[in-house]
C-alpha cells in the first residue's frame, strides 16, 4: 500500500476577527487572514467622519505599524492592504484621522 499525502487531512488556518470599535458602538470590522504576507481587511459602516484616516496596528513586540491610508465617505468604507507581520503578532488595529483616532 503505497504512502501519499492525497489522502491526508489539510488544517487551514481560520482568520482572525474582530469588532472595530468607538466609545462602545461598533463602527465596523476587522479580519486579518494568515499566511505571508499576512492581509487585513477593513470595513467601517457607522463612523461619523470623512476624509482620509490611516490603519494602524500594534505589534506583539510593542511597534505600531501603519498599513495604509484610505477614505471614509459619509462614514463608509472598507479597503483590504497586506501586513508585513504575522498574524499572530497583531495585537489591536485602529483608523486615526487628522484630529487623532
């Protein structure tokens, strides 16, 4: 009886998720899938701003990594941007806008 891998069971690693959140209301989403590079998708349906915000994140190691800038349009937006981390190094994201986040 011949030994392959056709046969065996494959683990694909589940994304991360996670609520992306202000003062207690939930602004939107946020999922990081694994893999190199590692890609983060954001959406954001309730925000009250437009304009241009940055994504960042903050790394297991303490760092904050900016992933891009994007635009909101009457509070709406989602974008999807490659992280150079891992995702299991990805502590919190957040969007920060010309007046702070």
């Amino acid at each position: 009886m011949a030994h392959g891998s056709a046969n065996q069971p494959s683990a694909t690693a589940r994304p991360v998720t996670g609520q992306l959140t202000s003062n207690g209301q939930t602004l939107g989403q946020v999922i990081i899938s694994s893999g190199s590079p590692s890609w983060m998708i954001m959406t954001v349906n309730e925000a009250k701003w437009s304009g241009v915000v940055w994504c960042e994140v903050s790394l297991a190691n303490g760092r904050i990594e900016t992933i891009g800038t994007f635009t909101l349009a009457n509070g709406y937006g989602s974008w999807i941007a490659p992280i150079k981390a891992a995702e299991s190094d990805v502590r919190s994201a957040r969007l920060v806008g010309a007046n702070g986040p």
